[in-house]
C-alpha cells in the first residue's frame, strides 16, 4: 500500500500558564468526609510530584451549544490521585471588545474523580456552563460556571456560594455503581451502571426545598431481580463501555445509543426506558459459545460516533476494536420519538483501518466523525497511539463513495518527533556552549517549569549532589539549571601548569548532555495523546495531550512539498527535486561548517555591499570554503538528482519556488475576530515551526546556489549562463533576512504586564480559594505575540470561502513569514516596545535588521543610550539630527509609547528643539558631558528664526550650565551664566555656581572668575553664606573665600570687615583660647586680627576704618524689630504696631566705626588675656576682673 500523503499538520503547545496569575485553586466541599485520608504526597521528590500533578489522566474538550463565547471548555484530571477538576478556555478566537477568559480553575475535590463520570452542558437560557462530577464517594457535584468565573478572580474569590451543589444519589448508595456519566442537557443526566443499566436523572425546576433536586429513574436491560444479583460491583457484559444521546433532530425525542462489553449496539428510548433494537457491532451473527472473543475491554471509552444534522436522519459509525479492528457505518432515521430505524450501510464492505508505517505496534486509541455539510459528506479522523507516540488520520467521504475513498482517500498528519539537540561544541564555536544549552532548553514552550526543576532534581540525585533545592531558593530556571551543571565540572591544571580548558569544556558537555537526557524522559509522558476531539463550527480538530495540546492546521504548500518528498509540484516533480537536493546537501555538512556558513550569510544579510552580485558569490563562496569539506559523493548525490551540469534548474523554476516561499493571504476582513491568547499562542508555536522550515529551505538553495555555480568542467557550462543566479541570490537573501527577523520574535520571550482583570486580589477567609503559590502581575509571552499580537485576527467565517480553520491559521502563519506580508515588521517599533518594557538588551539584538531612515537611527542611538553605551548613542543622535528635525506637515508620531507628546512637539520642529530633546535625554541619565555637547550644539542652530528663540536658547542654557557645575567644568559653567537675559534665572544659577565651587573647594578658580556685572551679586550672595554661617571652623570657609574674593578686588576694607566677623563668631564658638601653632599666642582669633590689622594697613590712613556692632549683627535686631511688630498684629491702629517696635527697638545697637589703632589695641588685650590664662590669672566669677602684672 502506498504512503499515506501527508496534507495536515500538527501545532502543539504546552498547557503551562503564561503566568501563575491565572491558576485559580478552588477547594470544594463535601457531604461525605470518610473514607479518604491519604492525600498529601510524601514530602520526598517534590519537584517529581509537581510535575506529575500537572499531566492529566483524562481529558477532552467541551463545545457549547447555544453561546459563542467563550465557547471551548477544556477539562482535565490532574493530580496523581485524580482528585483536581482542571477546567479552561480553549477557543481561538472572540468578538471584538470582548475580554479574554483566560483563568485556569483548578477544583479540589476531597474524594478521587471517576475519570469517566465528567459530563459538560449548557443551556439556551443562562450563559454559563454546568460540570456534573461523580467521585468515588459517589457524589455528585454540580458546578455552575458563568463566563466571568474564567475572567475575573474575585468572582470566584468571593465564594462559590450557590455555584457549587452535592447530591448523593440513592442509586449508588446499595447496589448500583456508575460507569459512564452522559449529560443530554443541563437538567437530564444518564449514568451508565456496571450491571448494563442506566440511570436518568431529572432536575427537580419546582424550587421546592423538600424534593431532592434530582428526581432518579431505573432502567436495565435485564429483569429487576437479575439486576440486584449483579449489583455487587463487578462489570456485566451488557454494560455500556460508550454511550451517545441524540435527538435526531425531532421534537421531544431523546435516544440513548450504548456500545455494551458484549460486542452489541443498543438503543434506548430515554422517554420510556424500552430498548428499541439491539445489534451485533458488526451487524454479524455470533455463536453464542464463543461470547467470550467478542467481549470489550472494559477500559474503552469511545467506540461509536453520530453525525449528521437531517432531520431524522443520522450516520452512526461504530468501531470494533476486536483483532485487527473494523469500522461499520449506520443509516440511523426515525420520524417520530418512539422508534428508530437502524440500517446498516455497505454490509458487504469490510472497512478495515490501515494503521501508520512501520513496524510498530499502533492502537486506534480513539476517532471523530463529522459532517461538513449536508452536500459535502463526512469527516473521519482516526487517532492511533504507539505507547507515547500516536499519530491522527483523516478520511473525507460521502455516503454514497465510502468504499472509495476508504481504499483512495486517507490523508495524514505530520507531527514531528525529531527530538532537538544542541550541537557539538568545539574550541572555536563563536557561542558559548552553555548558552547554546539554555536556548535549547528554554526555547518557548518546549518544556514546563515543573519538568525542568523535576530534571535538576533528578539530576542531582543522579550525580550525588545533595541539599542542591535549597540553594536554588530565589534563583532563576537559567540560574539553578548552571550552579547544577558547574557543581559536577571543574577547571583543572595539566603537570605544566596550564589550564585544562579542553577537558573542561569536554566535562561540561558530556554533563549537560546528561542533565538533557534526563529532561527529555521525563518530558515524555507529557506528549501521550488521551482523546481526540473536533469543533464542528471551525472544523479544527485538536488531540489532547497529558500536558499538551495539538491543533491540527493543514499543510503549506512548502510543507507538503518537504513532507511529501516524492510528490508532484504544479504537475512536476522539478520543485520537490530541488528542494530535497539542498536540504540533503545541507545535512552533508559538519557542525563546523553550518556554523562558519551562517557566519557569512549573516554578514552578507546585513551589511551593505558595493560588490556586484556575481562578486557576492564568489565572496560567500571563498569565506564559506564549505567546498573543501565536501566529499565527491555529496556532489554526484545532486547531479544525480537535477541531472548533468544541474539542467534540471532553471530561472523560471526558481522563481515558482520563491513564490511558493512568498505566499500572503488577501482575506477580506482579516481582524473581524481578535485572537485569544489560546489563539495567538497557537499562531506563535505554527510560526516558530514555519519559519524554521521556510529558514532551512531557503538557506539550504543559497548553499546549494553557490556550489552548483562553480561546479562545472567547462566555462560555457557554468549555471549563470542560463540562470539569473544574482537575482536568485539577492532574493533568498531577502527571505532569509525576513524569515531571521520573524524567527527572533518568536523566540524571544519578553515579560508584559497584566490586565487588572486577570490581576490577584486580596482574598477573603472564607474564600474557597487555596492560596498556595505566590502570584505575579505579569505575564511571559513571545516578543512576537507582544509586537504584533493584536493585529492578529480571524475573519468571518461564514464568509470565508471554502476555508475552514485549519486553512486560515495555515494562511495566517505563511502571511507572517512572507516578505510581501500584509504584516508589516518594523524593527524600529519593535525596539520601542521593547525599550518601554525596559529591554534594551533584546532591542540591541534588533539593530542588524534596522533601516538607516532617520527615525530607525534615533530609535537606535535610544537603545544605545538605555544601555548606557553613551558614545555609539551620541553618534545615532547626531546621524539622525537632520531628518528627525526637519519640519512635517503630519509626521507619523506611532513609538509603541516610547515617546510622549511632548517629546513629540520637540521633533520635527527644528536642530534647536531636536538638540533640546537629545539634551533631556542624557540628562535623564545623568551623561553630563553629553548634556553639554547636545546644548552647545543646539545654542549653535539657535536664531532669529527659531520659533520662541528666547526661550528655547534660556532652557538650553540652563541645561547647559546644570551639565557644566555637573562635571565640574565652571569656566563653561560662568561662561554659560553671564550669556543668560533672564535675570531671576541668572541669579539662580549665580547661587547654584558659588554653592557649587565652595562646597567642593575650589575657591581659587572661583575667586578669579571675573564675572562681569555680577560682582556685586557675589558680594551679595558670598556676605549672605558668612551672615548665615554658624560654623566657621569646620564648614565652608565662606569668610576667608570673601576675603579672598575682596582682596582680589581691592575692597580691602570689605575684607577687613568680613574678617572682623569671623573673629567675633569664633569667639562665640570659643575658638578663642586654642592654640594653633607652637606659640601659645597662636591661635585662630589672633590669627585673625594679624590678617585684619595687615588688610587695613593697605588703605591710606584716614580711610583705615571700619563699622560693626558691638552686641551682634543688625540683621538679628532688625529681625527681632519686625517680630515685635508682628505681635501687635491685633492692635486696632498704626500706633500700637509702631509702640511694638519701639519697645523692641533697644535692642538694635548702634553701629561704632572701628579704626585701625582700635584693631591693634584689641589685638594687644586678646594677647594678654592668653597670657593670664597661661599664667592662671584669671578671676573666680564672671564679675571678676583679672589682675595682670
């Protein structure tokens, strides 16, 4: 039999939240607590129970009938004691303005779930889903779940109250136990019995508190008493291992299809409880002694299939998984609600599944039958397991050709096992190899949290490295997965004394691919397929995984053709030869190669060159030299294929498959339905798996371009003769430039921040909820999903055009790889949202794929700017001045949120305003010495023309002057002052600049700055620091820098004044008596009265004079003056207030004039007052006189 063609293909991504935020643990009541006690784990192996309490044992999707959204509910039985109700959204797409359900409810139950007793309903009256549980306990739990309950935390972190209901049936109290569990609405229930019975349950709608809120009704297929005989557990034959309700589409019927252990089909009538017909699976006749070959394994779930949507009329498919296993299809019509018509159709067909090739063991694990349309027949999709391998088939068929298309018609889905690895490291790799390991490793959504700490765990325990969990505390995925693999790892030193690096780096390889080993086995068990399931309404079909999920999208055309090796192209096989002869060539190379290739691909992608294309070429091919390792069958292997000197190619079949690697969708309306995050998740894992192909594809024809253009005997034989391998070239560098970009995004794994509606809340002691982990307020997406995320949507889709989902998200993905893409992929955009989610790192990784149009150079000197690189951000700044300045009419102002309005005023407005921006920024970061090149720069380009110059040239000076005091430069920064016209600034930045040099010492530089009209303002200001100086000993020597500044100035007399102060203040601090030098007259004060009696000889001697106060400063009795006219406040007239100052105006005293013959004669007492304290002659009391001898 011929290969099954590969048409489908798989996109499967992990269950694992995007943050911990949306995990919601709810514990639920119980009306019956014995029975149960060991449910908590041992405390040993926890990170091993983490991992296995998030694989499912069972699983499947729910579709609601009567809402659209959110409409797929998927459910899951975690925990290895079943005990946790897992439910979620699982739809792709939703109404616009409508919110994402994105909360995960993980319900805990005190009983262990019957994994087959889980039933979903909804009803056309409330918008909200019913979950019916049965534990083992035998309880039956009521959940009502409305939509907001998947959106919002509060809603079930205020209680479930009502929400959550228990019943304990009274069938399974004594004799009955459940088996299967099927909701035929959200008020009817069957449960199927091990005696082969059932029983239905009616929702009691009366409100009446004193009626159980299920009315039970019995039904079985054998007499009452038989039935209480079998009752005590044990499986009858007659019990239902599948069972199917359907109405047929008529009016109060109500039928129960059950496919029993003993090979028989059974239809019920709910209504009544009577068995309308009973049939062999296989519609054969069985010996009665041989019962026992036919009879059902007990574990099988799914054996029979409805479809259809006639009115009265349905296909019923059944499957007999006896032997080799065989399908039967049924013609199933009614015209009224007691009976049914079951009709066998091709009775004389065997319709035998043909199982996947090769030499394994495949199982039909489960299948699906739909309708497509009442003119389009029916779907089959087979789901077939190998262990934890399966694989999915699909047939499409109508009523009348089924034997046909049974023989002609199967197509498959590609799913791909190829497990990645890293390659082998050398001692020249350009990448580290530990960080080539955690790429691989941490690649998204490759493996779960749970499954990576579970593989260090193991992993330590395999090498002996004991108490490793409880240093990881705190640390990173990347972090614990290093300190593990360095702790088994060490540098060593040969008998020279050298460093073994070598073994070193051989050591750390042979480890890592150890700890990989141990990743990937216990990442198995996580891809076993548990059910197969299909929505109708999309017609995308998913198989559900333990800790996985798979959607099923149709092949590219690229991908069929790669999957399908031996097919025909646009009816040749020419494509299909090409694209195979470069992909096998390319697998022909070393990892050394692949990697010195890449090198000078990545050159050539990048970089602007001047070489013609024939030179490019030539170029790659002497800088790649992959011709030196290529061996003469590698080559003949592809002469083989495209013929003698490469005939088989040409211009025209190249360009069929750039247009096969260029394929965009046109849809009409193609955002009418916004992707969910379940949605965009799955575009992001399709786009990953796409762009690796159409990557590999693309770079193995440039490889194999350049070898087949100088793999020639003679001149007139060479490929460029009748190819236009320049253009061919420069094309596949394109496409690969694209395909590089969307591959970085989405691999690159960024942190965005929540909605408030999915944020945790505070909860509440009586919640429900178990609050067992921490939560966060962000979530880890693809910089993919980020960027471009919300202009991802669906069309409508009753009028797409002979689309269904599979194809749409096929086309998405393809559209978003093109380089004609109706996506547009703007770097520089990307780099902006990226430098607002403060990743400069990741936006640096983007500047290669840049353009050089002004704003992509200022986004990039923004980049380099946030990474503290200030140089390479100046020169961007600079490059982009002109373009970024220059005047639009209506620039486009789109920045992702980088830049502010503002901002944008200060663009587009001129080299001043631009400066003035550029300047803002480095100040920000506090680069004053770029500060001041932009604001040199921008006072440069300031004029009578600017708008508002005035303003614009105070602003850049006064960053200006802040850039100058900032780094010290104060020539600039007194240059900068006196250029200033605002005055009220200019005496600000007066008392900035003194406060400046004086707190840093650099009083010389500033006593000989001149400051032209500002001397005054100095004096002013120097005198105010010496008037409020309390310390003038150990503080800023604002007298002596006055003085100095003074003495400079020749106001000799102003410098004897300021020194006179300072004596006065360090007589107050007692400074007086201590002894400065080795003379005891030497002190601070007599110090002072030498410099004051030197300064004063400088004047003639009718002008050696000065003023003070003798009992303090006039400032303090003036101040003291205005306070005592301010408690007169309440005084009815002017003469009270100036009675008030009067009263306080003796205590304002004079001012004397102090001459120089009085400077030395109070020079003269202080060095005799030193003297009689030295000779301690001094009086007992403050009236005391001293007598000097």
């Amino acid at each position: 039999m011929a290969p099954v063609p590969y048409f489908f293909k798989e996109t499967r991504i992990s269950l694992e939240p995007s943050t911990t935020a949306y995990s919601v643990d709810i514990k639920l009541p119980t009306s019956n607590s014995q029975g149960w006690s060991q449910r908590q784990p041992a405390k040993s192996a926890k990170a091993a129970a983490r991992n296995d309490a998030s694989r499912a044992t069972a699983s499947a999707i729910y579709y609601r009938k009567y809402h659209s959204f959110p409409r797929a509910f998927l459910w899951r039985v975690l925990g290895g004691d079943n005990t946790i109700l897992s439910i979620r959204t699982a739809d792709i797409y939703k109404p616009k303005k409508a919110s994402d359900a994105n909360l995960i409810l993980n319900f805990h139950f005190y009983h262990p779930i019957r994994p087959t007793c889980i039933a979903l309903s909804d009803a056309p009256d409330h918008d909200a889903v019913s979950v019916f549980v049965l534990d083992t306990a035998n309880q039956l739990y009521t959940l009502f779940l409305r939509p907001d309950s998947f959106r919002k935390r509060s809603f079930v972190e205020t209680g479930l109250g009502d929400a959550c209901r228990i019943y304990q049936p009274n069938a399974f109290r004594n004799f009955k136990h459940p088996y299967r569990l099927i909701a035929v609405n959200s008020d009817q229930l069957v449960v199927t019995t091990s005696d082969g019975g059932h029983v239905r349950y009616d929702r009691n709608t009366t409100h009446n508190v004193s009626h159980p809120p299920w009315k039970e009704t019995f039904y079985n297929a054998k007499g009452w008493f038989r039935s209480i005989l079998g009752g005590r557990g044990d499986m009858d034959i007659k019990a239902a291992a599948s069972a199917v309700h359907t109405d047929l589409g008529l009016d109060d019927a109500s039928f129960l299809f059950t496919v029993c252990l003993d090979h028989h089909l059974r239809v019920w009538n709910l209504n009544s409880g009577q068995i309308l017909g009973t049939m062999d699976l296989l519609d054969a006749e069985r010996d009665p002694q041989e019962t026992g070959k036919w009879q059902l394994d007990a574990s099988q779930t799914n054996l029979m299939q409805i479809a259809g949507s006639i009115e009265g009329k349905r296909l019923c498919v059944t499957y007999s998984p006896i032997g080799s296993g065989e399908f039967k299809f049924w013609l199933l019509q009614s015209n009224h609600a007691n009976s049914v018509d079951v009709t066998v159709t091709f009775s004389t067909e065997r319709f035998i599944p043909t199982p996947p090739l090769g030499s394994d063991v495949w199982t039909l694990a489960d299948f699906r039958v739909i309708e497509c349309s009442p003119s389009d027949g029916y779907r089959l999709w087979l789901l077939w397991k190998n262990n934890m391998a399966y694989r999915v088939q699909e047939l499409s068929f109508k009523a009348d050709n089924l034997p046909e298309a049974w023989q002609h018609g199967w197509r498959s889905v590609f799913s791909d096992t190829v497990i990645p690895t890293a390659q082998a490291s050398s001692p020249s790799d350009p990448v580290d190899p530990t960080e080539r390991w955690l790429q691989l490793i941490l690649f998204p959504g490759r493996f779960p949290r749970a499954t990576i700490e579970a593989a260090i765990a193991a992993y330590e325990g395999v090498v002996g490295r004991q108490g490793g969990g409880s240093s990881r505390n705190g640390q990173g995925l990347a972090e614990s997965i290093c300190s593990a693999i360095a702790a088994t790892a060490s540098l060593n030193k040969t008998s020279s004394g050298d460093m073994e690096h070598e073994q070193f780096r051989a050591s750390s390889e042979t480890q890592w691919r150890k700890f990989y080993r141990i990743l990937l086995e216990l990442d198995k068990p996580r891809g076993e397929a548990l059910t197969l399931s299909y929505e109708s309404e999309s017609g995308i079909p998913w198989v559900v995984c333990a800790d996985s999920i798979s959607a099923i999208r149709e092949c590219s055309e690229l991908e069929q053709i790669c999957h399908n090796p031996t097919s025909r192209f646009q009816g040749s096989n020419e494509g299909p030869s090409l694209i195979t002869s470069g992909l096998n060539f390319l697998d022909s190379f070393s990892d050394s190669m692949l990697q010195i290739c890449r090198s000078v691909l990545r050159s050539e992608m990048f970089e602007e060159s001047p070489k013609t294309d024939q030179e490019r070429i030539q170029f790659f091919s002497d800088k790649a030299g992959f011709w030196r390792q290529i061996s003469d069958e590698d080559c003949a292997q592809v002469t083989d294929v495209l013929g003698p000197n490469f005939n088989l190619v040409t211009t025209n079949l190249y360009e069929r498959l750039l247009e096969v690697c260029d394929e965009t969708w046109d849809a009409e309306h193609p955002t009418e339905h916004p992707l969910t995050e379940f949605g965009r998740r799955i575009i992001v894992r399709a786009v990953q798996d796409m762009a690796e192909l159409q990557w590999n594809v693309c770079f193995s024809q440039l490889i194999l371009l350049v070898h087949m253009e100088f793999e020639f005997d003679r001149p007139e034989d060479a490929l460029h003769n009748r190819v236009e391998i320049g253009v061919v070239y420069r094309n596949l560098l394109t496409y690969l430039r694209r395909l590089e970009l969307v591959r970085w995004l989405a691999n690159t794994q960024i942190s965005a921040p929540l909605p408030k509606a999915d944020r945790p809340s505070s909860v509440s002691g009586n919640s429900p909820v178990a609050p067992k982990r921490q939560v966060d307020d962000h979530r880890v997406i693809t910089a993919l999903e980020g960027n471009v995320g919300h202009l991802l949507g669906l069309p409508e889709l009753d009028s797409a055009v002979s689309e269904t989902m599979p194809a749409i998200i096929t086309s998405i993905v393809v559209d978003l790889c093109a380089p004609s893409s109706n996506i547009e992929l703007q770097p520089q955009y990307i780099q902006c949202g990226l430098l607002v989610r403060d990743r400069p790192d990741l936006a640096a990784e983007l500047n290669p794929f840049c353009k050089e149009d002004p704003f992509s150079t200022y986004v990039q000197g923004r980049v380099h700017l946030a990474l503290k690189d200030y140089t390479s951000a100046s020169t961007y700044f600079k490059k982009a001045a002109y373009g970024m300045s220059v005047p639009q009419a209506e620039p486009d102002k789109h920045s992702s949120g980088l830049l502010d309005e503002t901002e944008w005023n200060l663009l587009f407005a001129g080299l001043p305003r631009y400066y003035a921006h550029i300047v803002a920024l480095f100040e920000q970061h506090k680069a004053y010495s770029y500060v001041i090149d932009f604001s040199r720069l921008a006072l440069q380009f300031v004029n009578s023309r600017t708008e508002d110059a005035e303003k614009a040239r105070t602003e850049i000076q006064c960053r200006l002057f802040s850039g100058a005091i900032a780094t010290s430069q104060f020539e600039l920064a007194h240059a900068t002052l006196v250029a200033m016209k605002d005055r009220a600034l200019q005496m600000s930045c007066l008392r900035a600049l003194i406060q400046r040099m004086c707190d840093n010492l650099h009083n010389a530089e500033f006593v000989a700055l001149p400051f032209p009209g500002l001397q005054g303002a100095v004096d002013d200001v120097l005198a105010q620091h010496c008037r409020d100086a309390a310390d003038v000993v150990t503080g800023v020597p604002y007298h002596q820098i006055l003085y100095a500044w003074r003495v400079r100035r020749n106001d000799y007399r102003g410098a004897a004044a300021v020194l006179l102060d300072r004596i006065h203040k360090l007589r107050q601090l007692g400074e007086g008596d201590q002894v400065a030098g080795d003379d005891m007259l030497d002190t601070a004060v007599t110090r002072q009265y030498l410099m004051l009696i030197n300064v004063l000889s400088c004047v003639e001697p009718k002008q050696a004079w000065i003023t003070t106060e003798a009992g303090g400063s006039a400032r303090t009795a003036i101040v003291a003056a205005a306070a005592a006219a301010a408690n007169a406040k309440d005084a009815k007239d002017d003469a009270a207030a100036a009675a008030a100052a009067a009263a306080a105006a003796p205590v304002v005293e004079k001012r004397k004039v102090v001459t120089l013959a009085d400077i030395r004669k109070e020079y003269q007492d202080e060095l005799d007052r030193i003297a009689a304290i030295h000779n301690n002659q001094f009086g007992f009391a403050a009236d005391d006189e001293m007598e000097i001898l």
